[in-house]
C-alpha cells in the first residue's frame, strides 16, 4: 500500500493546519505536504511572511499562538484534520548572546503555546496532532537513548526550565483526545538554521526532521519517535522501522 492510499483512507478532508510553517522545518514541510496533496494553512507571527509562504503554496494565516481566542477562531474556520506544532522561538544559529532569554521564552512556548494549541485542535475535530520536541535532553546513561530513557532533571541548573516545557509539550500531546505524535528531533542543521553541518552527537538534517513530520502523517502509532542521525547517541530503530524513516534523506532545497 503506498504511503497516498494509506493516507487517503485515513483522512477525508485534506487538510492540515501547520503551526510554524516559517520556520526552518515549516519551510521544508509545507512543499512535501502540498506535493501530497493536502491544503495548507501555515501560521507565522509576521505579516512580512505571508508572500513566503504564499509563494511555497500555504495559505498564510498571522496569529500568536498565546492568543488562545484568536488561535481557535482561526483552526475552528480551517476544520484541519491534521495539525503539526513545529513552534519555535529560538535565535539564528543558537547565538549564544541570545540562548538565556531564548531559552525560557522557547519553554514557555511549549507550555503554554502547546496548551492552546492542542485545545484547539481538539475543538476543531481534528484527529491527529504531530509535534516538535528534542531528542538531546535524556539523562546520563546507556547509548544509544531510547525514546523510554529519563529526562535531565526539572532542577537542572543551565537546562532545567527546557526540561520542564518539553515534558509539558509531550504530556499534553499523548494525553488529548485524539492521535498524539511526539517527534524528538537532533539538533537541528542544514539550510535556514545557521548550521552547514552537524554541531553535536544526535543531530539531524532539516530536510530529514520535515519528512519525519510528513510520514508521521500517514504511518505513525501514537506514541514518541527519536529522529536524528544513527551516530550512537540516540536510538532510531523506532522512527525506522514504524515510519519508513531514512535520517539520509534530503529534499534538494
């Protein structure tokens, strides 16, 4: 059965709503997902990204995902069957001068940001719902990590906070009521991060974590995925096996 069959048999309406559609891997995504088939939305915080996104083909839509109100308004409109979170708020290139405020900022992004996006979801009906966390933040232990493997600790003194919003980003994911995909990307490189290569074990090409997102769509199980390089630091097996997933795959954009 190729990947269209199973999706069409999935879902009626071709529709997906996704949440970051400017960002690195939103930009990635959106042309794999309109190649499928599907009617994009695509969200962005700035008026100044809608040609952008128009241009790849995503109908654009400017809200802020902690505008809780204006946030249902917009998918309950759209009626998406699928929605991604591929919601950051993170600096070009990590820049170092940045990271602390980015850090707490990019946590309360995952809290509070997922909370109001994952309500309305489910109020808009939809029946899947894919979301961006991190594959590199598992406590010291065995190699490679799977997806089971402990967290560094909430009281973690540089990474605690992240801990703290990534936890709530994926309880609240897997607990709605509905398909709840979590997808722990490597750090992230490639066109549009600031990174030409790989900056640290367990990484992972942009275009490799947008096809995760896209496969997820049709072939995942509820549950967690690692998605990043089989460099021995995290366990892919999962994501290989259940999605089809090929860390190698690039797009050529």
């Amino acid at each position: 059965m190729t990947q269209k069959t199973e999706t069409e048999s999935m879902f009626s309406n071709k529709r997906i709503f996704l949440a970051g559609a400017s960002g690195a891997i939103g930009r990635q995504l959106a042309p794999l997902l309109i190649a499928d088939g599907w009617q994009v939305v695509g969200t962005t915080r700035s008026a100044d990204k809608t040609p952008l996104l128009r241009e790849m083909g995503v109908e654009p839509v400017v809200v802020d995902v902690f505008d809780a109100a204006a946030l249902r308004s917009v998918v309950a409109e759209f009626k998406p069957e699928i929605v991604i979170h591929q919601l950051t708020d993170l600096p070009h290139a990590l820049e170092a001068s940045k990271m602390t405020e980015a850090l707490v900022r990019n946590a309360r992004l995952r809290d509070e940001g997922t909370r109001n996006l994952v309500e309305a979801a489910v109020l808009a009906g939809a029946k899947r719902l894919i979301a961006q966390s991190i594959s590199f933040i598992y406590a010291d232990g065995p190699l490679p990590h799977r997806e089971e493997d402990p967290f560094l600790a909430e009281t973690h003194p540089v990474y605690g906070e992240t801990v703290h919003g990534v936890a709530s980003l994926e309880r609240q994911v897997l607990s709605a009521p509905l398909d709840g995909i979590v997808l722990r990307y490597g750090l992230i490189y490639g066109p549009g991060t600031g990174f030409d290569a790989p900056i640290a074990p367990g990484s992972v090409h942009v275009s490799a974590a947008a096809k995760a997102a896209q496969l997820a769509i049709a072939r995942a199980v509820p549950g967690i995925y690692n998605v990043a390089e089989n460099d021995g630091a995290v366990s892919t097996e999962k994501s290989t096996q259940i999605l089809g997933w090929d860390a190698g795959w690039r797009s050529g954009r």
